[in-house]
C-alpha cells in the first residue's frame, strides 16, 4: 500500500509541477504589467522554479518536486535576484500589491506600509487606484505620506506625535505619545493639502478636492 501511496503522491506532483511551469510565465508577465503601471516600469520579475531536494529519508517534500521563489530585478541590466533579499521596502509592497490585483485569494487583511516610497504624481495616483482595488474584497490598511493615496482610502487616519508631561518619577516629567483621529470633509481636504505642499494654500486645497473627486470617480 505504501508504494501505491508513493506512485499516487508522485502523479500528483507531476501533474503540480506541469501546473507550475505553464502558470509561472503567465504570472510574471501580469504583475510585471502591473509594476509598470505603478510606476517602475523598468522593473523585471521572474518566478522562479528549480527541483525541490529530497529529505534525507527519500520521502518527496511537502510542498512538491518545485522550490518556487519569487525573483526581481528592480534596474535596468539587473538580473532577477531573490525578491526577499534584494527588494527594498516600497519595492517589496509594490509587488506585493501588483501580485495582490493579480491574484484574486489570499489573507482578509492587508498592510503596505510606505508602499509609495519613491514615487509621485501619476504613479502614486495609480498606486491608489491599484489599493482601490484591492480593498473591494480585502481590508486594507496603508500607511502613506502621499496626498495621490491616501485620496483613494475609504476612511483618512492622521498619525501624529505630541510630548505630554508626565506624573512618572523615572520619565524626567515628559513622555511622547502618538494619536490617530479621523478626518473627513473640510478636515480631510486640509490634511491633503498639507500633505500637497505642506501648507493649506488655495492652489492646494482646490488640488486637494480634485484628487478627492477623481479617486471617488475613477476612470
């Protein structure tokens, strides 16, 4: 019964493996496409597929004949290097969230934090897009310091640090203390102006409400 076992176990790998070969192409040229469109368009990725070792008692790895890994050449002239260990963090978040509007499954809940690390302008406003879309069937939690985002989120948290006094007698009387509050409305179009330019003049609020208008109504 154990090599029957065996020879069951071994077509099904077979078949995983043919599975794998022909999706890997097909997986990399679409989150490439999205990478591009986040604004890295030199950026390659490649996954990866190379025989799986045998354990030292012979029995086939729990995951297949295939070690898959995932590899990203973010220069041009590069080659595709292993994804955990070259990427940067905003490199990282934006595969990751290129792989995410790929793929359709994965966890309930999300987190980029500084997914637009490096980028600005039109790219930052499809990096927003790209998190809209995730969020219609995934929670999305994003930090970002880009006004083109965080103009796509369905509710806008402002993080801010403050140095409160103390009654502590080992704190030296002063502690600081982070808080998030809600904005909406005028508040909001304040915030994103400040984000804009750091101030809340006309040009940038009015640019405030149109990133809010058009991430309301996207194209």
């Amino acid at each position: 019964m154990r090599g029957e076992a065996e020879a069951d176990a071994l077509a099904c790998a077979t078949l995983l493996r043919q599975c794998r070969s022909e999706a890997g192409p097909k997986l990399q040229t679409a989150i490439e496409a999205q990478l591009r469109e986040l604004g890295t368009p030199a950026t390659s990725f490649l996954v990866d597929l190379q025989p799986a070792d045998r354990a030292d008692n012979g029995s086939m790895p729990r995951h297949g004949l295939d070690e898959v890994e995932f590899r990203l050449g973010a220069n041009p002239g590069e080659p595709p290097l292993p994804l955990a260990r070259v990427a940067s963090g905003g490199e990282l978040a934006r595969t990751m969230l290129a792989a995410r509007v790929v793929l359709t499954d994965g966890a309930p809940t999300f987190v980029f934090d500084e997914v637009d690390a490096g980028i600005g302008g039109q790219a930052g406003v499809a990096v927003g897009r790209k998190l809209g879309l995730v969020a219609r069937h995934h929670q999305v939690l994003c930090v970002t310091h880009l006004a083109q985002v965080a103009a796509f989120a369905d509710a806008h948290l402002v993080v801010e640090k403050r140095v409160v006094e103390s009654s502590g007698e080992l704190d030296g009387g002063e502690r600081t203390v982070a808080d998030a509050r809600f904005v909406d409305g005028p508040d909001r179009v304040a915030e994103l102006s400040r984000m804009l330019s750091g101030s809340g003049t006309d040009r940038a609020r009015q640019h405030a409400e149109e990133l809010l208008a058009s991430a309301a109504h996207p194209a």
